[in-house]
C-alpha cells in the first residue's frame, strides 16, 4: 500500500483528494485539517505559496488538486477511476480538467477572492470584476452543459477522476447561482451527489 499524507482543509480543493482517495480505497494519513496550517512552515516544505492541498506520496511531494487525484488514480489501476496513460481518453481527462480549471473555476475563484475578507483584505477586493467573472464562467459552462446532454460522464461514459475534478468546478457555480439555464449541468451534478463517497456539498 502507498504512504499517502495529505495536507488538508475540509471546504477548499481538499475534497477533490478525498473524494479520490474514497473512491480509491486507499488510507491516508490527514495533515492539518485546521485554517492555521495554511501558509505554515510545515505546509510549504510541500506547496511553495503554502495552500492546500498538498500531499505526500511515498515520501515525494505534490500539490494541485488535480494533479495529486490523478496521480492517486493511477495508483489503483484495477479501479479503473483514471482512462489508461497513453490512451486517446487520457488526452481527453487532461482536456476536460484543464478546460475546467482555466475556463470556469479561474473565474469563480476569482469572484469568491474579491468577495470574502479571507485570501486578500477586504482593502484589495475589486467589486467590479464579478460580473465578468459571471460572464466568463458561463461561457465555459455552456460549452460544457452541450456535452453533457451527450453523455453521463466526461470520459468513456463511466465516472472516472475526471468528474470528480470537472464536478467540483461545476458545483461551484452553482454556489454562486451560475448554473440557471444549465440544466445538463445540474443533472451531472445530481448523478456525482448520488456516488457513496462523494465530498461534494449537496444542494
């Protein structure tokens, strides 16, 4: 069994890891779990800026949400939870969660940035870029409502690693009231709530 340490907070990133790792069956050992280790000494050694989540695997360490998941996926590949390295499929995992990650979740972060007195001073906050943010979101989010109303699941039609880091993303408009006019995007959402192991927020 691999040595799997992860830097955790429950309501940030965090819940793409743990959600994998369940689904995963793997254990793990929780570092943190507590606002204070965020930008700690101890935090940086894995993370450079010191966020969450960052993890240790058999000892080499590795941050990015979606680089740690995907990199837990493939350490049980009789799981099938991540399309095979070198398949047209994983080319297609890595489309999904970059378009993810820079076409929809750049912006919502950014919204929640410029709205909570948390990453930066209320002082900082630029009020006026969130209506943008909306904008860009549901541009993305469109593009990504067509295709599901094609298939269930991003990847070969079956839940893979994949939806559980384009979900996250998803289920974050929808905690900022993007997701009106989405309706693919909302039954995607209610199929990864219905999963056992699923850390999404229910709605």
């Amino acid at each position: 069994m691999p040595s799997i340490k992860l830097f955790e907070l429950g309501p940030t990133r965090s819940a793409r890891v743990r959600w994998t790792l369940l689904e995963a069956g793997l254990e793990y050992e929780s570092i943190g779990n507590r606002v204070d280790i965020i930008g700690s000494e101890e935090l940086r050694k894995v993370h450079p800026l010191g966020k969450l989540p960052a993890a240790i695997i058999d000892g080499k360490p590795l941050f990015e949400s979606a680089a740690i998941a995907s990199a837990i996926a493939d350490l049980v590949p009789e799981k099938d939870l991540i399309a095979k390295p070198g398949t047209w499929s994983r080319y297609l995992h890595y489309q999904w969660v970059c378009f993810a990650l820079t076409e929809m979740e750049a912006h919502v972060q950014s919204t929640e940035i410029n709205s909570i007195d948390f990453v930066i001073p209320e002082s900082q906050h630029v009020p006026g870029i969130i209506e943008q943010n909306s904008m860009m979101f549901k541009r993305g989010a469109a593009a990504l409502n067509t295709v599901l109303g094609e298939t269930d699941y991003l990847i070969e039609d079956r839940f893979s690693v994949t939806d559980i880091i384009v979900g996250y993303t998803v289920a974050w408009g929808q905690e900022q009231g993007l997701l009106s006019g989405f309706p693919n995007l909302v039954a995607y959402l209610e199929r990864l709530l219905e999963r056992e192991h699923c850390t999404l927020p229910p709605h």
